[in-house]
C-alpha cells in the first residue's frame, strides 16, 4: 500500500500518481467512486456495469434435459407438496 499528498488544482482536480494507479490496476477509463466522510475521502473502483441486453443473456441458465414447450413453462407451480415436505422435516 502506497501513500503520497497530492496537491488540489484550481478546477478541483487531483492526479494520481502512476505508482498507485498501477498497483492498483486503474488505467483511463476505469470508473472511481468517491466517498466522503467525517475525516476525508475514499476512492474505490466502481463496480463494473453489468449488460441490460438481452442478447446477452441467452444461455445464461442450462437445463439438463429435453426441452420444455411453452405451455409447460406456462403452466401454474403447486408448491403444496414441497411446503408440506419440508414443514413435517422441521417438526
């Protein structure tokens, strides 16, 4: 771990210093979350986004076996059965 005072420019702005930003992997473009509290601040990298297209969720979840048809997807779930097993395994 590094620590180095770094100097606040007219705009605001600071600049890391190349030592850190490679130990710490950050190269431009990485997202950084400031956090500000009582003594100071935080940085931290921003979690990285995660994808809203729906090309890239398809084979996300693997069924073993046969495909299922669209009815028997759409069929209602009776989960009596299983809720029933599982309070005689509490008692």
């Amino acid at each position: 771990m590094s620590i180095t005072t770094l100097t606040l420019s007219s705009k605001g702005q600071v600049v890391i210093p190349k030592e850190i930003r490679d130990e710490l992997h950050w190269s431009a473009g990485t997202r950084i979350t400031l956090v500000s509290s009582a003594s100071g601040v935080t940085l931290k990298t921003a979690p990285k986004k995660t994808s809203r297209r729906l090309e890239d969720l398809i084979g996300m979840l693997k069924h073993d076996g046969p495909p299922l048809s669209t009815e028997d997807l759409c069929k209602p779930v009776d989960y009596s059965a299983d809720w029933e097993a599982s309070v005689k395994r509490i008692r």
